[in-house]
C-alpha cells in the first residue's frame, strides 16, 4: 500500500488487502536498518485473520521515499501521521528494538481522528537503548562491521536451530542490512543511543502493555523490560526461551502466539 503527505511516497504492507473501515488495524514497526518483511510470519496471519495490517518501512528504508528522520519523537511523529491516514475501529501498535521506542512514542502521542488505541506491543525493547562506542563508530565509518556485528549480537546461536529447515535468519539480516539506505544504520543508531522520553512517554499510555523478550537478548537485555514492566500495573511480560535479540525470526510462532493472545484478548 502506498501512503503520500508531504512530497514524499511511503510503502506498507498490507497483505494485498484493502483496509476496511469494520476492522480493527495492527501496525507494525520495524528496527535499526532493517524493513517491514521482519513481520512476514506475524504481518501476514494477522491480514487473514479477521485484521487490517500495515507493516511500514520507515523513511527511506526499503520501499519508502522521503529523507532519514533522525530522533525517535520525528520518526514517531511520522508513524502518527501514517496512522492518521489509515483506517480502522482501533489500533494495535506493535514494534521491535528502535521499532518499539518508536511505537512507545506514537502511543504516547497517539492521535487518529476515529478510533482509539486498544494495546501495545514492544518486542526487544530496552530503555534507554544505549548503543556502543565500538558499535556506532563502525556504523559510521565501516557499516558492514556494523551490521556483522549486529547480526552476532541479536542471534541466540549462528550455527543452527532454525524453525525451518534450510531457513537461515542471520544471513538473511545480514542482507537485509547490507541492502539498506546508506548512513540508515547510523541514523538509526544515533536516534535509539540520544532517546530520552521513555519515562514520559509511559506516564502517557493509558492502553494495556504487553513486554515480549528472548532470554538470550544481548542487544536489549531482558532484564530492562522486566524492570520496565514492573512499573506498569497495565503492563505484561513475556520472556521467550532459546533466541536473542531477532525474535521474530527466531521464534516466529513464538511470537506470534503472543501477539494473537494478546491483541486477541483486547479486540
């Protein structure tokens, strides 16, 4: 699907269908250089069960057009206005890693005209989102140390252990992230690194919360959603056994099982 304000073109995937007025709507946010096919496992259940589905790419990802926002407040402000132009009788905002400060944000200030926002999901978050010096300076000067990097980092193990056979996620993001925007994965690291309205932002959503995390997440601890959540009366956690950092990939029924539960309990 194809969204435009401003001079710019903007894409989200929608699982070939229109969305209808009568249905409740998803949105799913992606990560650090990454795009919207992160979510094929869970995007696509969700558009043939009985929901409007829109996976965006953000700004010059993938198939967007329009420039590299550089603070989660403008990506979310962007998110918002993609939100605003959409439809449904409510709104489920789902994100993973940057994805989820940038959901986290958008809830916060959420604002569509004719329906309310029923839940939130954030998917590898941690806050703050600290990023290494040794990692931002290869996003700078030698993106595809970055992106080795990350793609050690986010797998619970590199040699094996997929849910489908001959199916090999970290190579997979790895071409993904090789295929990004030039400087995305700096942009985006910058922005996760300078975040600093988690607080605020929490004291503003009013919608149930749900936390999801691998165990095994060394690029956003699980303990740091565990702490967040222990905050929230309105928020639950779920820690999934056996993946890291790239959940959805990892354990794609994992989490989407949760997702069903969760956005399913609150329809």
């Amino acid at each position: 699907m194809e969204i435009k304000f401003g001079d710019a073109k903007y894409y989200a995937y929608t699982g070939t269908h229109d969305p209808a007025s009568d249905l409740e709507s998803v949105v799913f946010v992606h990560g650090a250089a990454m795009d919207h096919t992160v979510w094929a496992h869970q995007s696509r259940y969700f558009a043939y069960h009985g929901y409007n589905v829109f996976a965006v790419d953000l700004p010059a990802h993938q198939f967007s057009r329009g420039e590299l926002l550089l603070s989660i407040e403008r990506m979310a402000a962007w998110l918002n206005q993609v939100i605003d132009q959409t439809v449904g009788t409510a709104f489920h905002i789902v994100g993973h890693s940057m994805g989820a400060l940038i959901a986290l944000e958008a809830a916060a200030n959420f604002n569509h005209p004719d329906a309310g926002l029923n839940s939130l999901s954030l998917i590898g978050f941690s806050y703050p989102m600290s990023v290494t010096p040794q990692l931002m300076d290869a996003a700078q000067h030698n993106p595809s140390e970055a992106y080795s990097m990350m793609t050690q980092w986010s797998h619970a193990s590199a040699i094996g252990g997929e849910p489908v056979p001959g199916f090999w996620s970290a190579g997979m993001q790895l071409s993904m992230m090789e295929n990004s925007t030039a400087g995305s994965v700096h942009t985006d690291l910058i922005a996760c690194d300078n975040y600093a309205g988690g607080e605020a932002a929490f004291v503003k959503v009013t919608c149930p919360i749900l936390f999801l995390s691998g165990m095994r997440d060394k690029m956003a601890p699980a303990k740091l959603a565990q702490a967040e959540a222990d905050k929230n009366n309105n928020a639950a956690i779920v820690l999934l056994p056996d993946c890291g950092h790239s959940i959805m990939s990892e354990s794609p029924d994992g989490v989407l099982n949760e997702l069903k539960r969760f956005i399913g309990a609150r329809k």
